[in-house]
C-alpha cells in the first residue's frame, strides 16, 4: 500500500487536486476500479472501462477519450480517496461549532461555566485531527505490509 496525492484534474469530480490516495496491488480488477499505472514519465489513474488479457481500457472521468494500456504497467488500484477539500470544510465546521459551545459555557456564571474555564482550551484538540487522522491510516498501511 502506498499514500499519494491527485496532482491533476483527470478524475474530477471523484478525485481532485491535493486528494490523498491509498494504492495497492490486488490480484483481480474489475470495472469501475480506478487503476494507478506509469504512463511514460508520469503516473496517472483512470478508470477501468474495459480489459482482455493483456490490456486495460481506462478513461478518466473528466477525459472525453479513453486510453488502452498494457497490464505491466499498472501499479496498482484505489483503496481509498480521503477528499482534501470536504476534510478541511469538515474540520472547519467542527472548530466553528465547538467555539460557539465554548463561548456559551464560559460565559455562564454558574459553576460549569467556572469549571470549563479552567481547563484546557478544547479547540487544541480538534486542531490535531487532520494530523493524527493521517497518522491513524500509515499505522494500518505498514501494518498490511
């Protein structure tokens, strides 16, 4: 297994730009697989539209034409996409709903209020999910290996 990044737009809109992926080999593939192969001097992934024995039809879904490639050049298929844009839209909607919580409780001139205002900042927390979200996936990754 390996974590890599879309760098163009040739699968858009089910991969963009800055998506992070996990490849890995798999003995069969089938339609509808997003297949990671070498192309020359880059490496691209499409989907699978088509095979026999010795190639693959791909296309990606932003392509209007398709491309026949030979299996040897395949690296491999997408386990998993972890989308850029709606994690961080994600972790931005959290952050915002948990300071308004937090604005709420310490405000209050009750004992949960003098209570939550001693301890450590919440928002820290969630700040870190991105980075052990990430860790939590390479753990698994080297695991299957």
């Amino acid at each position: 297994m390996d974590i890599r990044t879309v760098k163009k737009s040739s699968m858009y809109p089910t991969m963009i730009e800055g998506d992070s992926i996990v490849v890995g080999k798999a003995k069969n593939y089938f339609l509808g697989d997003i297949i990671v192969y070498q192309d020359k001097k880059q490496i691209v992934g499409h989907r699978l539209i088509g095979q026999d024995k010795t190639k693959l039809i791909l296309k990606g879904d932003n392509n209007s034409k398709s491309e026949r490639i030979d299996k040897k050049q395949v690296i491999g298929k997408v386990f998993f996409i972890n989308k850029k844009k709606m994690e961080n839209n994600f972790s931005q909607k959290i952050i915002a709903n948990l300071s308004k919580q937090q604005e709420r409780i310490l405000s209050k001139k009750n004992s949960v209020g003098k209570i939550a205002k001693t301890l450590t900042n919440p928002i820290l927390y969630i700040v870190n999910i991105k980075r052990l979200y990430t860790d939590y996936l390479k753990k698994i990754i080297h695991k299957k290996k």
